[in-house]
C-alpha cells in the first residue's frame, strides 16, 4: 500500500506539473496572441423561433494557436480570469465586435443583435464601463444592438453591480442573462435588476425531449421571464423537437447546432443572404 501511495503521488506531481506547464504555456501565450492576430471570434446565429429569421449573432472567441490548432474558450478563460488578462481579452473581444458588427450594417447588413460574453472579473472591474462607451463610440454600433451577457453570479452583489448595469442600460445596451437556471438566483434579486433577457441553459434544452421535469422546469423559466417582461433565448438547441416544445411554450429565440454552429467571420455574409431569401 505504501508503494502504491508513493506511484500515486509521483503520477499525481507529473500531472500536476504537466498542467502547470500548460497553464504557464497558456498565459504566456495568451499575452502574445492578444498583440498578434492569433484570437479570433465565430459568430452563432440567434434566430426567430416564429418567423426563422436569423435576428442575432453570439459573439463566441478562439484561440488560433500556430501550433495547437483552434483552442476553444474553456481551455483559455479560466486561466485569463485567473491571470487578469481577461480585462484586456474583453476588451479587444468588445471592439472587434461592435467594429465588425458595424462594417456588417455599412455593407447593407440586416440590424442584428449583438451578443457578447462577459466574465463576472471582467464586469467588476472599474475600466468596464469605459471600455464598453470607447467600443460603441469607436464602431459606431447602435447601442441598442449590443447585447451583454453575464452570469446570474453577477447578481449576487446587487448593491455593487445594480448601478453598472443601470448605466449601461441607459447607454441603451441590452442585458442578458447567461445559463439561467445554472447558478444562483433570487428570483426576488432578479426582478429588482435591469434585465432585458434570459438565455435558458442548454441543460434544461437538452432534457426537454424525454425528461417531464426538465419540461417543467423550463415551462416555468419561460412563464416567468413573461411574467417579468424578459425576451428570451434558448441556448444548445440541437433537435426539431426541442425546437417546436420551445416554440409552443412561448420562448422567442434559439442558437444551436440544429441551425448553425459558430461561424468563421468570412461565413456570417453568405448565411445572413441564405436567410434573407428564405
Ligand atoms: P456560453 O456563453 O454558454 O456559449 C455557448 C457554448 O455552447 C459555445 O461554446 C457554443 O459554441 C456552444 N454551443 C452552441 N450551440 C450548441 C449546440 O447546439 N450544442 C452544443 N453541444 N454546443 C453548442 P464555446 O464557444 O466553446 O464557448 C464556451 C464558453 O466560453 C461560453 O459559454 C462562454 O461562457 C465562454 N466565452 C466564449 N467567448 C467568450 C468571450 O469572448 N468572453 C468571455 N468572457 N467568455 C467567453
Ligand atoms: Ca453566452
Ligand atoms: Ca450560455
Ligand atoms: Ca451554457
């Protein structure tokens, strides 16, 4: 047994530093890839559950590694959240959009909206505001075409974030609110909170076929966002099913892969014109 406790703890340490190696790997060229153009955006359509329309995009950000290949978000934000590059990250994700959003409409684009992630490091810090004014002055982007995502974490200091969000509202940006139904939430929180929209969680989505309580539970996420006067988006919608159970509960947009997975900037031209002529 000692032995073995003994392998367990040298596999454990090699693990640990091959995942310290990576992280430090990561961070370090994390700060390279926000100089060069290594991070890129893919877009995922929001569409009209009633009409089909395609009425937003979800700004979703990789990494194009030159060694690695496309690195997905999971495996860099944690480590940007930890690291405090996240602020810088946001940042250039908030420009890039509202500027190619913007380049999108100048081009006779249809008015979509424009939904951005935000970490809940990201929205706590001081330059936040600012930098959100600085995208949609220097883009040029309707404000009311940007769309903020946060997390229900977020409310968890209402004394603290409830004047941010108030103030960027009245820049007329839109605020909604990511993975509903995952974190914490008062319901008594969230209806004293300037909110425009909740995403239903794809893990409710997911159930929704087979599991009448997951049913349940999203029939009663969407009863109360029409309650409140929130819009709402599904998020993860893979089958025609669980599209026609959301369209007849009332939701009013899905993303998924049913529809469209995240797409390359060069790709959102081509499948807006698809829409349009449908
Ligand atoms: P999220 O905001 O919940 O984004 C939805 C994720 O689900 C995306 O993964 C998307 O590609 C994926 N997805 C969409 N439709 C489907 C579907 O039908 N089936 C399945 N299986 N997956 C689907 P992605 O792009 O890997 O992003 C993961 C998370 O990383 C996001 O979760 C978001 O929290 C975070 N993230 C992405 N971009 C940013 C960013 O610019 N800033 C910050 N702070 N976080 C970001
Ligand atoms: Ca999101
Ligand atoms: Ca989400
Ligand atoms: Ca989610």
């Amino acid at each position: 047994a000692k032995a073995q406790g003994r392998n367990a703890y040298r596999f454990f340490s090699a693990e640990m530093s091959s995942r310290a190696r990576e992280r430090l790997l990561i961070e370090q060229g994390l700060r390279r890839a926000l100089q060069t153009d290594e991070l890129v955006l893919h877009w995922q359509p929001v569409v009209d559950l009633n009409g089909g329309l395609t009425v937003g995009l979800e700004v979703l950000v990789r990494w194009q590694h030159p060694e690695l290949g496309l690195i997905l978000p999971a495996r860099f934000i944690p480590i940007a959240e930890e690291s405090g590059l996240i602020q810088a990250l946001g940042r250039w994700v908030l420009m890039t959009a509202c500027r190619q959003a913007r380049l999108w409409r100048d081009q006779g684009g249809p008015r979509l909206r424009i939904a951005i992630n935000v970490s809940v490091c990201q929205f706590a810090d001081e330059g936040f505001e600012s930098g959100v004014r600085q995208a949609l002055q220097d883009s040029g982007l309707d404000p009311a075409s940007l769309e903020l995502e946060i997390t229900e974490s977020v409310l968890q200091r209402p004394e603290q974030n409830q004047p941010v969000l108030e103030r960027l509202r009245a820049l007329g940006v839109n605020i909604a609110i990511d993975d509903f139904g995952t974190g914490y939430s008062s319901l008594a929180l969230l209806r004293q909170l300037p909110v425009d929209r909740i995403k239903i969680d794809k893990s409710f989505v997911d159930d929704l076929a087979d599991d009448p309580h997951a049913t349940a539970i999203t029939g009663a996420i969407v009863g109360l966002a029409q309650t409140l006067g929130y819009a709402l988006t599904a998020e993860g919608v893979e089958t025609a099913v669980q599209r026609e159970r959301l369209r007849s509960m009332g939701c009013d947009d899905a993303q998924g892969w049913l529809y469209s997975r995240a797409l390359p900037v060069d790709q959102v031209p081509a499948w807006l014109a698809g829409q349009a002529a449908v």
